[in-house]
C-alpha cells in the first residue's frame, strides 16, 4: 500500500433518534466526536414499516393521473 494516501480512522460515538449510544471506527470529525442521527432504522419508516405518503408537489400526481387515466390501470387503495 502507497503510504500517505489512507484516511485516519479513528473511534467516534453514534447518538441514535432513542438515546442509545454506540461507538465505531470512521473517518467522520475528530476522535471523541459524537454523530447525533435525525434519521435512523429506529425511527425511519422504511425500516419501521410506516405507511407512505406521496407529497403532490404542484399537482403533479394529479396531472399524471388524469394524463394516463385511460391506459386501464385501476387506482389501488
């Protein structure tokens, strides 16, 4: 291995959405660091199983509906 080219890894502490704390090896900050996470699998939907919602951002969704209304597919609830 070429010397000098290799990120420092040293250990930080990761603050989950819950409180829980682990430590792990990383390029991130400083050593000693803490990450504090706003999304994680304790929280986020994709990993919880939430519903989701599809944001109609200026109508769009409405647009496409009505646009490809007539190729035969049925809207699902």
């Amino acid at each position: 291995m070429k010397p000098g080219i290799h990120p420092e890894y040293h250990v930080i502490t990761v603050k989950m959405t819950d409180g829980t704390l682990y430590q792990t090896r990383t390029t991130w900050g400083k050593e000693g660091d803490t990450m504090n996470l706003e999304i994680d699998p304790t929280s986020h939907p994709a990993w919880v199983g939430g519903a989701g919602k599809m944001l109609d951002a200026g109508g769009q969704v409405a647009r496409f509906n009505k646009r490809f209304s007539g190729f035969g597919l049925s809207k699902k609830d």
